[in-house]
C-alpha cells in the first residue's frame, strides 16, 4: 500500500481502515489534534504537513508531552482550559499513533501509560444514583439538558451499554406504549425498560424531544428528526454562518460532556457513562480488575444556550 506523502490523506487513508465507528471517530479527533499541533509548531498550514513529519520519533513525542500538560485542549476541563490530560486520554493517543505509524510501515512502538481503572456500580448503586440525579436539574444546567442527560443514563442502566451503543438511537428504537413492560433496541436486541424513575425519564425526554423539534420544522426545511438525542441550546455561529437552532441531532462529545457535568455538580464528582453499566452484586470483580475508563473521554464544554445558560 502506497502512503500518501500528505498528512492530511494518510490520515484519511488510515481511519478508512478502521471498521468500528467509535474508533474512527476517536482517532481521527486525536490525529487531528496531532497535524494542527504540528501544523502550529511549524507555523505553516495543516494541508503543508508531510506523513513524514507525523512519523518523527521527536516530534510525537513533543506532542504528547504538549497533550499531557493540557496544551493542545479545545474545551476546557475541570481545572480549566489547560487541565492536564487524563492517563487514559494519553493512552489513547499513543495508540492511535503506534496504530498509525504501523500503518504507513514506519512504527514507532510507543510505550502508552497504564489505564486507571473506574469502578462500576452495583444495580443497587445505578439505581440509587439514578434517582438522585432524576430530582432536579443543577442550578446552571438548562432543564432540557438535564433531562436528556438523565434520559441516557438510564438507558445505560437498563441494557448495560455505553455512550458509543446508545448515542445512534432513533425514536424508532424507543417503544414506551407497550405492555406489560417497554423496551429499547440497541443494536437488533430488545432490553425492557423495568423500574418506574427510568420509564418516566424517558418519557420526560420524548416529551421534550418533540417541542424541541416541533418548533423548527421550517428550519428544517419540514423533515423531522428521527434521533433520539438533540441539541437543546443553540449552537455557536461559526464562519459567518447563522447559529444553529436547538433540536438538532446532538454529537458524542456533547452527550459526553452534559454527562460529565451533570455528574460532577451532582455527585461532586463526574462518573463515566460506562460506570452505570452495573456489575452484578454478587459478581462484583476486586478494584484493580474492573472496567477502565474509556480513553479519550471528552472534557466539560458548553455551549451557549438562553439566557447565557449552557447546555453541557
């Protein structure tokens, strides 16, 4: 296979390797990164960066010490806009890039970080947690938000799947009405929705999901939105372009970070989506043998909504 000599292409000529989508999103996001930071050290533009440039030991390695400071960040974190990246978003990245340079046949063989781990909660705890965070909306976080928040959270516990599973719902794969119990489809199988907090979150959202959408049906030039998670602020303007309206369908890292933010002004602290995926009680693994957070979680970003509330 020939290498393209650009950046940009080798790059492109990569992730359409990749078969799962979660995976081609993750490591183009982080590539990405990686061609703007040279691109930015450089002082030239992003289309003027070589394959070759990407496949110097010295320059990889000057990106992830710049990564792991918190330089390359485009949302803030928790500490701010230079929080320093996560152990696992470092993992993540030294991957990518020993996956890449192995690709255009000149790997690197970086050695990643060791994954922290998160533990997951017990089907007593997702429960409990749920009902918790199902009260109220936090002050600063727009109800509509909160709402869809929830709304995920307790598909997470009803099917024990993550972000990556549930963020290409439609409405379609909701089926509230029916009797005695009602399901969601992930994928090609069906999980009954069982206790009453998740029945009614799901509820509040649909509910929310068709005024958010109703409202822009000219907008939308009179198509409905068929996914199951939207925005629910307007977005920012960008190049000139009119802001687009709330009800459109919402992004991962948007999902991400509403998450994040939820759980954090919540709980004190934010928990994974993957976290609510319960473990049985009983069958509970010790500490260091539970899932590890995914890498390349994405930070808290916000934006802005009415009143200068923010949406994540």
């Amino acid at each position: 296979m020939t290498v393209p000599p650009r950046a940009r292409a080798a790059i492109g000529q990569f992730t359409a390797t990749l078969k799962a989508a979660s995976t081609r999103r993750q490591r183009s996001a982080l590539l990405g990164e990686y061609l703007a930071w040279t691109a930015a050290t450089r002082q030239y533009g992003t289309h003027q960066v070589a394959t070759v440039d990407l496949l110097d030991q010295d320059n990889a390695i000057a990106w992830l010490t710049a990564a792991r400071r918190g330089a390359t960040r485009r949302r803030p974190g928790l500490d701010g806009p230079t929080t320093r990246a996560s152990v696992n978003s470092m993992a993540a990245r030294t991957s990518c890039l020993n996956a890449f340079s192995r690709h255009c046949g000149r790997p690197l063989e970086l050695t990643p970080p060791a994954p922290e781990f998160a533990d997951r909660l017990t089907p007593r705890e997702a429960h409990r947690t749920l009902r918790i965070l199902s009260g109220d909306p936090p002050a600063g976080m727009l109800q509509a938000t909160w709402e869809r928040t929830v709304a995920v959270i307790a598909l997470a516990i009803a099917t024990g799947h993550g972000m990556s599973a549930l963020h290409p719902l439609r409405l379609a794969d909701l089926d509230l009405e029916r009797k005695p119990l009602p399901r969601v489809r992930v994928g090609e199988q069906w999980y009954p929705i069982i206790d009453a907090v998740s029945r009614d979150a799901l509820t509040r959202w649909t509910a929310t999901h068709q005024a958010l959408t109703a409202g822009h049906l000219k907008v939308l030039r009179g198509g409905d939105v068929e996914e199951l998670w939207v925005t629910t602020a307007p977005g920012r303007p960008r190049a000139g372009q009119v802001a687009p309206p709330a009800g459109l369908p919402a992004a991962i890292r948007t999902l991400e970070a509403s998450h994040r933010k939820l759980t954090a002004l919540a709980l004190g602290s934010p928990l994974l989506l993957e976290q609510f995926c319960a473990v049985e009680d009983d069958e509970a693994p010790p500490r260091s043998a539970r899932t590890a957070q995914r890498p390349g979680a994405a930070p808290v970003g916000a934006a802005p909504g009415p009143n200068g509330q923010t949406e994540a």
